[in-house]
C-alpha cells in the first residue's frame, strides 16, 4: 500500500507572529488524529520555517532519536549536553535525547532558515545522551537505536531512484519533483509505502529526496 500525504494536508502549527511556521504530517501537540499518530517508529515529521531571530527556547526531550535535515539556512543548536554546533544544508544532525536532555534552535543568521526534523521512536529507552553532527552527509545514515536507515538521494531530470528492501518505507520530497506509483510528488509531499514491493522513483526534475527504511 502507498498512502500519499500532499504539503497541503500537513497540520499547520507553530507560532507565526513569533516567525516560526510549522507543517507536521503525524498527530503533535495540539492537532490529535487516532489513526495518524506514527508511522513505524517515526513519531515526527516537522517542516520548520524560521525567521532570522526566531527560534525555540530551551526545552525538554526523553526517550527519541531527533534527526535534522537543514534546507536552507543555518541552524544554531545548544543543548545541555554541553553541545553547540550550526548545522548547514547538506548535514545531518541526530541527537538521542535517551534519559533526558535540553536544547535550544535558534535561527541566529540573517536569511531565512528551513529544516526537517524527524522523531523516532528507540527501540530501548535510558541511558546517556549523545549527539552527531555529519557535514555533507553522502548518502546514507544508519540509526540502530531505531532500526532504522535514512537514505539521501539527489536525482537529476529522468534518473530513477531504487528504494531500498525494508519492511516499510517513507519518502519525503525535499525539493524538486519526482513521479512515484503514477503520481507526482513534489517539495513538501510524502509517501508512506507498506506490505508490497517498493517501485523507483523517478525525477521528473532535480530533486532531493530523504527516504527512510525501517524493519520490523
């Protein structure tokens, strides 16, 4: 089964006036459906848009894997790990929350910021919070604590894309537009694939795709 969701159906949130603007595609925080509350172990998938200036004070996390994609922009990020990095597109930025930490996202640059974050469930929850930052990440990142690998591709026009064999797989559309299962998808759209042999994708023009694999 291929069930699309359109950029147009994420849930808006966020606060605008404070220059922060949101688009989740799963159930989160106020915005409450029973039969969109995950999709494997991914618990989030927020697009975020920040304005120079805004961003997310400190705040809590326990128990989940947070993954970042940066668009455009840069992205500060302070945490009480004792971590403060800027994270830039192209890198990857994952930090396991595991018993408990806090961390503040800021956009501190002049230009707009756009990035993705993705929360996935642990399949084991505790321990020690850790933090990776990957510049230019080339293509692929494994995240064990999840079973999970998150798969970066860059199509030019006509390329097709193979997903990988996994049990269920989700495809988000970063920028660009590429033609799934007899459909167009383009930036913002997604697509979750269960319980059948996962197509290509192919490019209808350059893209950038972030397809996540998970077992189980």
């Amino acid at each position: 089964m291929i069930r699309i969701q359109r950029a147009g159906d994420r849930y808006p949130g966020g606060d605008p006036e404070a220059g922060v603007e949101t688009r989740h595609a799963l159930s989160f925080g106020p915005y409450y459906d029973p039969d969109n509350l995950r999709f494997g172990p991914l618990l989030a998938v927020n697009e975020e848009r920040l304005a120079p200036g805004a961003g997310f004070d400190e705040h809590p996390h326990s128990h989940t894997e947070i993954v970042t994609w940066v668009v455009e922009g840069e992205l500060t990020h302070r945490d009480t790990a004792g971590h403060e990095t800027r994270v830039r597109p192209g890198d990857l930025q994952h930090l396991s929350a595991a018993a408990g930490v806090r961390h503040v996202e800021r956009n501190a640059g002049d230009t707009p910021l756009t990035f993705v974050q993705m929360w996935l469930a642990p399949r084991e929850t505790g321990g020690e919070p850790a933090y990776t930052l990957v510049p230019a990440l080339p293509d692929t990142y494994a995240l064990p604590a999840a079973d999970a690998t998150l798969h970066v591709h860059r199509p030019s026009p006509g390329d097709e894309v193979p997903l990988p064999d996994a049990d269920t797989l989700y495809v988000h559309v970063v920028r660009g537009a590429v033609r799934l299962a007899g459909e167009t998808l383009t930036a913002g759209d997604a697509a979750r694939i269960t319980a059948e042999r996962p197509p290509a994708v192919e490019a209808a023009e350059a893209a950038e795709l972030l397809v996540w694999a998970f077992r189980g």
